[in-house]
C-alpha cells in the first residue's frame, strides 16, 4: 500500500444493504445484493488520510468471479473510485470522506453476471481485499432483463418461500402445501453449485454466460431433466420408490437440494413432475428470477411430434399399456418464469413456460421450439369451480349416428372422501327406430398420475333390451374395499363403460375421479410471540371402519422450527380423532406457516398447512 494508506477493516453494512436489496431473508451475515442497484461500503484506515484525494487518484476497486476470472471475458473489472458514479456499469463513488474512512458507493451494471465476487481495492501497486458478496438477478429494476413491474407479482414470485401445488382432476382441483425455501442461508451456494455442475457438463469454460436468464433457465432445467447430466433428481412415474423417497412425501424442495450436495451431486430418488417444477421454482426464485408453478389438467404428453393421443382399451374397457410414451395425464406440473426476450420480438417477452420433466428429444429447430412453446403459454387455462360436486360425461353420437343409435350417459361425483363407496349412474338411451339387446360392461381402474393404470379393481356387467326411444337408468357401487389397497400415491380412479348392441356397435364412456384423504388440521394458540415458548395441536380424524397403522407425522415451517420433525402416533382407532401437541419457540415474526405430513399404511399423501401471525418481541 502507499504510505498512509493502510487498511483498518471495511464495513459492508450488510443489514442495510441486504434490506435495501430485498434479501435479509437470505442472510444476516454476509453480502446479498441485486445487480442494476448500488450498494454502500465503508473503508476504514489504519491512520488519518491528509492527502485523501491524492491517493483517490492512485486507487481503484476491483470486482472478479469464477475460478480464473479474466478482463477479456469480463469476469474481472477494474474501475475508479470517482465523485459521481455510474449507473449502466461497474462504478465507485466517494459518497463521504474522511481522515480516517471513507463511505463508497459501489454499482453493478443491470447485465452483470450473478454469482460469487470477491471485491478488492487496489493501491500503490498491491490489492487489499475488502471482502465478498453474492449478486443476484433484480426484478426491481428496470433494466434487468427480469424486471417486473408489479410489486405485489414480485412479492409472490420472487419472495414467498411457501406456496401450494394444485392436483388432482379438472373436476376435483385439489392443493398440497410445498416448502419452496429459497431464502435458507445455503440454499443460494447450493443455486450456484448446481450452476457449476451444468456447466461442466456443457464445458462452459467461463461464467460471462451468467448475465443471461435464458441461459440460467436452461442450465437448471438441464440439471432437472438431461439423463446426461448428473441430474438433481430421478424421475419414477410407476410408483416403484426402492431404495428413495416416494415423490408424495416430499414437504420442501431444501431437503432435496441438501441431499444431492451431501452425496457428491448425485441424484436424490424420487422426483416427479410436481416435485420437479417445485425444485426449480426455489432455485430461479433464489437467484432472483420471478417463478411460478402452473398446474394443467387432462394433459397430453410425449404425443411424438402428433397432435392426437390414441388410447387403446380391451372389451371390458380396461386401458391397455402397449404404448407408455404416448398418454394423456391427468395432471401435470410445469414453470413459467418472466423475463424480456431480446432474442425474440417484444410480444414474447413476459412470462416463459419452462417444463423440468423429461421430454421427448426434439427434432425441429430453435425457431420451431420457441413458436412451440409460445403457443403452449397461450393456452386457455381450463376454468373450474370447487361449487360443481358432480361431473358428467356422455357417448354423443356423430352427425349420422345421432337420433339413430344408442349413446350412454355417465354421472358421478368428481371427488369422494375416502372410505366411501363410489356412486355411479349410467343412462343408457335408444334413439334408434328398433328395439335393441345390449351388453354393458362397468370397471374402476387405479391410475398414476401420468395416466398408466396401475390395477383393474372392479368390473361388473349387466344385460338388457332397450325398446326404441327408451332409457335404462342404472345405479352402479364400487365398494370402498375394492379400491382400498390399490388406489395409489395419487388416489385417482377411472371409471369406464362399454355399451354393445346386437349389431355390434360399441359406444364408450369414461371418467376420472379423485379420493380426498381424511382432514388433517391444525391449531394455533389466539396469540403467539417471537422467542415465546408455544404450542400448536394437530389433529386426525379416521373415517373408516378400520385403524390407520403406523400412523407418522412430519412437520416444518421456517421460522416456527428448525427443519424437520417426526412424531410415531402409533394407531388412530377407527371413527375416531386422535391429536398431536407440538412444542415451538418462533424465531421470526410476521406470517409463518406450519406444514404437516402424515403416512399410515392406508395413506400416502395426507398433508395440511396454516399460517399465524406472530407478533414480534
């Protein structure tokens, strides 16, 4: 250093600078800010400085990130601590000074690469390290590519650490909590190993290619979905979970991150497509692109560049499973991550589908797959209503067939609870001039989610004549102990009927339904204070006629307790409710929500969440 230019300490007020960054969430101890918005430091000196705008002249700052950070690819800049700094790249400046301090305000350029920097000040020949912060896209300006208007959109889709996942069938739209996590202290440096994984499977030999968010989405969906990449997840849509977790059990995507960085980055069985889009959710929340999670019903997939789906069932109406690549889902779960899109004309910037379960491999050109994946966005969400308790569905007969043949008419609840017999009725109509014998053929199927059946649980047939222009009205029961053991993780059945007539003629109709778990709630005191000893009681009720065995609950909730916790509740006896006191001491006020998963024998996907309002200390 130059005589009289020695280094005390340097003070990145990191309270006031993670605050003003939006990002006190994420640490209290070390430097988070967002790029395109200055951050304010404090140099102290080992003795007075008399001569302070001499040596100002003689000294700069210097900003580098990555392994081997370079001036030419721009992972290393140098620039001068000045009077007026700015704001479109990396400046300095002297904001107060003193013999013995100097205040400096220091600017990031709105398309500097996020990452790790290290932030040294250079003088007399030597560099003198001020210390290290962590730079993260800014949706709060305006020159970032991310940027959002809306401040209550960048309250949900940058800084809402929980959030719920929406299931189950477009009559019976169900919703199950997730942890998304992204403001844990090492969730960030999980983010940017994951960024390095990618990249050292796609050789990417520097990280100017950071600044990108296009670039960013496609690196952490390649380590989500590339079977050629050492993937964050394993993907099993059978319900074959050795030697793993089953994709339900999950509560938060932090316990699978953690996991994959504590076994060498190797893959944490098992994910699916809900838990897929939740782990990407919190890593581009984390690094400061707006996310969200977006649920679509009776969804095809993997069709092979075809615009149609062809299912085949068997005479009983069972689906046959010859073709598993090609199937209409009943669900699946997908990203949508705002940004503006340079590449592209203006109408395409906005929010951008980003899908993290594998796909097919795609033929077509870049080109092809953006028009691809604009209209994919466009899509009308399909509009339901938790007011509508039954659904309907019917064989409408063709423009030559109408008012000619029979058709069938199938009602049934969209969702039960479970334990109850399933209600089904099916009119049969003869529109025909003649009198008609027909063969009805009823059967229930359990489903995984991505339509592959998993067991044919029921069937039952009836013959009848039906005179012209007549109805047959019948009342149909699955029983509950049918579908009992085999319902799956996803608790969905389909319920199909095959209707022939003498002359051979086949109509056909079917349904899908889900099964509600029993309620799951939990209880708060009227009042709880931060670092208070408190309570919260959970409560299950059994419906059924028999025990739930080996009952487990798991809970978390930031803020409430640390990480996870699990309780053996042993049996909860038969039409009976059993509750749970869980002692909490709250760290953090303001809104903390408390997350709950149970697992019995009989149930795989019980879970229940609630929010408190904890008042501060």
């Amino acid at each position: 250093m130059g005589q009289g230019l020695s280094i005390k300490k340097c003070d990145l007020k990191i309270t006031m600078n993670n605050n003003n960054h939006h990002t006190e969430e994420i640490s209290t101890e070390r430097l988070v800010v967002r790029r395109g918005q200055p951050f304010t430091i404090t140099v102290s000196f080992s003795a007075p400085i008399h001569s302070y705008l001499q040596h100002l002249k003689r000294t700069f700052l210097i900003v580098q990130t990555g392994s081997h950070p370079s001036k030419a690819d721009g992972t290393q800049t140098e620039f001068p601590i000045s009077s007026l700094g700015d704001q479109k790249q990396w400046s300095a400046a002297l904001e107060e000074q003193d013999p013995c301090f100097w205040t400096i305000s220091v600017n990031t350029p709105a398309n500097a690469p996020i990452g790790q920097y290290t932030l040294l000040l250079h003088a007399s020949k030597s560099n003198c390290l001020l210390g290290n912060f962590t730079l993260l896209f800014n949706p709060w300006c305006q020159d970032d590519e991310v940027f959002l208007a809306n401040e209550a959109q960048r309250q949900e889709y940058i800084l809402n650490p929980e959030g719920v996942i929406y299931w189950g069938t477009e009559n019976a739209v169900l919703a199950q909590p997730w942890d998304f996590s992204q403001f844990e202290e090492d969730i960030v440096d999980i983010c940017f190993t994951l960024l390095d994984v990618g990249e050292h499977h796609q050789r990417a030999k520097d990280h100017t290619q950071r600044k990108n968010p296009i670039y960013i989405c496609r690196t952490v969906a390649a380590m989500l979905n590339c079977d050629e990449f050492r993937v964050i997840l394993t993907e099993c849509g059978t319900g074959q979970y050795h030697n793993g977790t089953p994709p339900s059990k999950w509560l938060g995507s932090s316990p699978i991150l953690r996991q994959w960085v504590a076994s060498q980055c190797k893959p944490v069985r098992y994910g699916q497509c809900w838990v897929l889009a939740a782990v990407m959710c919190s890593v581009l929340r984390c690094l400061g692109i707006p996310t969200r999670v977006v649920t679509g019903f009776t969804w095809a997939h993997n069709t092979k560049s075809s615009l149609s789906v062809d299912e085949c069932y068997d005479e009983d109406g069972t689906l046959l499973t010859q073709d598993k690549s090609a199937r209409i889902w009943t669900f699946h779960v997908w990203n949508e991550c705002w940004m503006a899109r340079a590449d592209l004309l203006p109408e395409y910037s906005g929010w951008q589908a980003l899908d993290a379960t594998c796909q097919e491999k795609s033929k077509g050109s870049l080109q092809e797959k953006e028009v691809l994946d604009k209209a994919y966005r466009n899509i009308k969400e399909l509009e339901t209503t938790s007011s509508s308790s039954e659904t309907q569905f019917s064989a409408i007969p063709t423009a030559l067939e109408e008012l000619v043949n029979p058709f069938i008419h199938l009602q049934l609840k969209s969702s039960l609870l479970l334990g109850q017999d399933v209600l089904l009725s099916i009119e049969v109509f003869n529109y025909s001039s003649g009198e008609k014998a027909t063969h009805l053929v009823v059967g229930a199927q359990s489903l995984h989610y991505n339509g592959v059946p998993i067991t044919q649980l029921w069937k039952e047939e009836f013959h009848f004549m039906l005179k012209s222009n007549e109805a047959n009205n019948l009342q149909v029961s699955v029983p509950y102990s049918r579908y009992r053991k085999d319902l799956g993780e996803n608790n969905l059945l389909r319920l199909t009927a095959v209707l022939r007539d003498k002359d051979s003629y086949i109509y056909f109709a079917q349904e899908e339904i889900s099964i509600r778990d029993p309620p799951l709630t939990i209880e708060f005191p009227e009042k709880m204070v931060q670092y208070q000893p408190s309570t919260a009681k959970i409560s299950i009720s059994n419906p059924l006629t028999e025990p739930l065995e080996k009952c487990v609950i798991v809970v978390a909730g930031r803020g409430l307790i640390y990480r996870q916790r699990k309780y053996r509740l042993g049996s909860v006896q038969p039409k009976s409710t059993q509750e749970l006191q869980i002692p909490l001491t709250p760290t953090q006020a303001g809104p903390r929500r408390l997350t709950a998963r149970l697992t019995c024998l009989q149930l795989q996907n019980l879970k229940s969440y609630k929010t408190i309002n904890i008042a501060a200390a």
